[in-house]
C-alpha cells in the first residue's frame, strides 16, 4: 500500500481516520542513534529493518496528517523522558 492510499483505505472500513500511537519526536542526537540502530539491522541481526519516513518532525507530522491521523500521540517529544530501551 503507498502513502496515498492510505485515506481511502480507512475512509472503505468506515473508520473516521487514524490515531498514531509510536512515533519518535526526539532530540537530534537520539533520533541518530535511533536511526543508526535501525541502518546497522542487516549486520546485527541478520534482517533489514529501513526507515520509511527518516525526516524531519515538522515532516513526519505532516505525513501522519496526509495520511489522515486526526489525532498523534508521540512517544517522546524532546523532553528528558528519554530511556534505553535495551
């Protein structure tokens, strides 16, 4: 499915639109290391794992709009409640 599809797929199910509930709003060195994690898949584990929408926020926030999320609850937005998750 393409991003452009995404609205009329929701729209066919009847559903009022879409809730995003995991995206990454993070301070640029985080986001790296984040993104850096996701390059080095294939070596690590053997699976690529790309990064479909590697842009900026006011980009991703945009996209989430296009593709019709009425409501973003982000997972961390350059705050201090950054963790590991390892």
């Amino acid at each position: 499915m393409r991003d452009e599809d995404v609205p009329a797929w929701w729209g066919a199910l009847g559903l009022p639109g879409l809730v995003d509930m995991h995206v990454h709003f993070l301070p640029a060195r985080v986001m790296a290391a984040v993104w850096r994690f996701f390059d080095e898949a294939r070596e690590r584990y053997g699976v690529s794992w790309p990064v479909t929408y590697r842009t900026s926020d006011a980009e991703r926030i945009a996209t989430l709009r296009t593709l019709g999320a009425g409501s973003i609850q982000p997972w961390c937005i350059r705050t201090n409640l950054v963790w590991r998750n390892r």
